[in-house]
C-alpha cells in the first residue's frame, strides 16, 4: 500500500535525524543517501525521493554522484529541535487549523481596511494601511503554513492604476489577496498534507527559513546629486539602528555592466530607502519644476516590484515633484537634512521587520 504524504513526512524526520547522527552534524562528513534509507528500512525509491526533498528544502547537500550527500547548517539546527521534541512532527491537520484560523483574521482585516476607505474616501490612507496588512500576513502565512505562501502573496502587485478614482484601486488590489487567500484556505481544508512542508509541521521551535533578502538587513539606498543628505541617511541608518546600508558607486565593478551591478548588489537587500531631491529641472508649456534623476526613478520602480511597496520608502525634499502615479508608496518629507525624517523612517523600518 503506498504511503500517504503524512507517513512520508514523518521518514523525512526520521531521515533527517539519521543525517544528522550519522553526521555528528558535521557539515564535512558525507555518507550515502541509499544506505541511511536502508538503516531505517525505506525503500531506494523512497530514500531518492526524501532525500531530493532535504537538498532542495536547503537541509542537506549533495557531494558529488552516486547519492552521496552532507547535512547543511540549516539541517542541523532543524534536526536538533526535532530530537529536543521527540522526533515527530506536529500532525498537518493541526497547523492547518492554526493557518485557517489566521487567514480568517487577515481576511476580516482586509475587508475592514475597505470599508472605512469606503466610507472615507481616503486612499492614500487606506494604501497605507493595506502595505502594512500585507506586510503582516505575509510573515504570519511564512510562520503558520510556509515560506513560499508567505511569498506567493508578497507577490501579488497590480499592474494597472486607476488616476481618475484611485479609491477604486483600493477594492481591486483588496479582491486580489483576498483570491489567494481564500484559495489557499480551501487547499488547507481538504488537502493540508500537500500545502504544509516539513520545516512548518515541525514543533515551533524549529528554525523559519526564510530567502536569503528576507534575513538580510541590508539597506539599500537610491540617490541622485545630494550627497549631503545620502550620507546623512547612511550614518543615520548606522548609528541609530545598527544596519548597514548598500551605496551602488561604492561597490566595484568586477566586470559587470551598470544594470548587472544594481540588480546583484540591489538582491542583497531587504527594504530600499529612495532619496528624491530636486536634481533636474524640466522645462513645459505650463511651466517648469524640478524631478528626481531618471536612475532614482528607474530604481523606485525596481524595488516596488522585487520587494513590494511595503518595503520601500520616498525620502522627498522639499521643492521635489511627485508624480501623481507614485500615489501608494510610502514617503515622507524633508526641508533640508533627512534626519528631520527619522520618525518616518524607523516607523517603517519597524513595520517591515528590521527594528
């Protein structure tokens, strides 16, 4: 009789345990994925599977051919909350009423958070109080069900814009994570075996993984001609709450074209902070005004679309133009140095995980 996903997910336990004895959780010992499998009676079938599952959950590492593997940092760790615990992984139904029952708050939230911009009419209000819901059910979907749901809905992103009723977009960017959470809630009530990983069906204490931007605290930091007030932001990011920050003409080249260095450089970080100042000048029919420099433009859009809005935030000088379709992102204002800002910003430091 084949085994159910249930029963497979206990070997995973058994064999990651087994790893790690076998291993005495040296990541520099290696041993043969086919013979641990046979130690604990599990077919070779079953031990390429369980095995395949551990190297691409990040537990363990193949060494070469034949199915030689080594257990990883993260294998370890998980491996010693399993033997702290007993061995045996909380049942899938469980967390899965502990994740429905979260979905269920984060729904009533969100359609909360519709009804007074309904009411009031103020979107920006209501965007912002959106970015920050998602920002939390975001984490709390990575610690209840999984990382890659957690990620599935960071995302989401609307592609189109309403700039004649941008109330509208309220309801619409609303009805979208509504839809993958209500589809989620539905996977979880009849399939929660398929929808709930091993790491998450371990006790809580097992270690969350997150993607490598996720457990950075790198800053990363967008700016034009002032660079006054960037390294103003910088030693204020450093001083004041002790996180590093990436300054794109200070990172060397290594060969690499001007979009290849942001793109590696800019994946480093968790949250980007764009410094807007009035650097050019454009000139029209109905009169002049001053704009941030096209790379800050260019650069804002990227981070809303890798990170999502709730990540990122406008540092705007006085005397700077905002186009009307950055309505949503987060931005606060400054007359002359940006620690007049230093609120704003550990408010949204705070919201986004890094204080």
């Amino acid at each position: 009789m084949r085994d159910t996903i249930s029963n497979l997910n206990v070997k995973r336990a058994q064999f990651l345990i087994t790893l790690y004895e076998w291993t005495s959780g040296s990541g520099s010992d290696v041993v043969s994925e086919n013979d641990l499998g046979a130690t604990l009676g599990f077919s070779k079938a079953d031990s390429d599977s369980i095995g395949q599952y551990l190297v691409e959950s990040g537990f363990a590492e193949y060494q070469g051919l034949g199915g030689r593997m080594s257990i990883t940092h993260e294998g370890v760790v998980a491996a010693e909350a399993l033997i702290e615990k007993g061995g045996v992984p909380l049942p899938a139904e469980t967390r899965a009423k502990k994740a429905i029952s979260t979905i269920d708050s984060q729904l009533a939230e969100l359609t909360g958070i519709v009804a007074q911009a309904n009411q009031g009419g103020d979107y920006r209000l209501a965007f912002e109080r959106m970015a920050r819901w998602k920002a939390r059910t975001v984490q709390l979907l990575s610690e209840t069900v999984s990382t890659r749901e957690g990620q599935q809905l960071q995302a989401q992103k609307r592609t189109t814009f309403n700039y004649v009723k941008p109330i509208s977009d309220v309801s619409k960017e609303a009805n979208m994570y509504s839809s993958v959470l209500l589809s989620l809630k539905e996977e979880l009530e009849h399939h929660p075996d398929s929808v709930l990983p091993l790491e998450q069906q371990m006790p809580e204490e097992v270690i969350h993984k997150e993607p490598a931007s996720a457990r950075s605290r790198l800053v990363f930091v967008v700016h034009g001609h002032d660079e006054f007030n960037t390294l103003k932001l910088r030693n204020l990011l450093k001083d004041q709450w002790s996180l590093d920050s990436v300054k794109l003409d200070l990172k060397a080249a290594k060969g690499r074209t001007l979009i290849e260095k942001f793109e590696q450089e800019a994946e480093t970080a968790t949250f980007a902070i764009i410094l807007m100042t009035p650097d050019d000048l454009v000139k029209t029919d109905k009169g002049e005004y001053a704009q941030a420099r096209p790379n800050v433009i260019f650069e804002l859009g990227w981070f809303c679309g890798r990170l999502g809005r709730d990540r990122v935030l406008i540092l705007l000088k006085d005397g700077t133009e905002l186009h009307s379709d950055l309505a949503g992102i987060n931005y606060a204002g400054f007359s002359k140095d940006v620690n007049e800002a230093v609120l704003d910003i550990q408010r949204e430091l705070k919201a986004a995980g890094l204080l």
